[in-house]
C-alpha cells in the first residue's frame, strides 16, 4: 500500500503517527497517508476528509 521509506516519521493531518501499516490508510483519489479515524470509505473506496468533501458536493 506505501512505501515504507517513505512514510518514516510520517504524521497524519489530525497528528497521530502513521508508523505502523496497520494504523494508516491512503485516499484513492489524492494518496493522502492518513489514520484510519480520518479516512472515509465510500462505496468501498477510501478518501480523505477533503476529497470527500469535494466528491459529495459533486454529486
């Protein structure tokens, strides 16, 4: 899902430390690393709170 060299010390947007592959999630549309608690899954695919944002105004 990442790379892991490149999410070393990498910190979600809210600020919790995305340093285990279980904790951290990555938005379909933009590729976003963020925590799970700030993902959103929408028919199956995951955003984060700014892609879905745009999505919903979309529709």
């Amino acid at each position: 899902m990442f790379p892991e060299e490149a999410l070393v010390n990498a910190v979600c947007e809210c600020g919790m430390t995305l340093d285990r592959p279980r904790s951290r999630t990555q938005c379909s549309d933009c590729g976003t690393g963020m925590c799970r608690s700030c993902s959103i899954e929408v028919d199956g695919v995951t955003y984060c709170r700014w892609c879905v944002t745009s999505i919903g105004r979309a529709a």
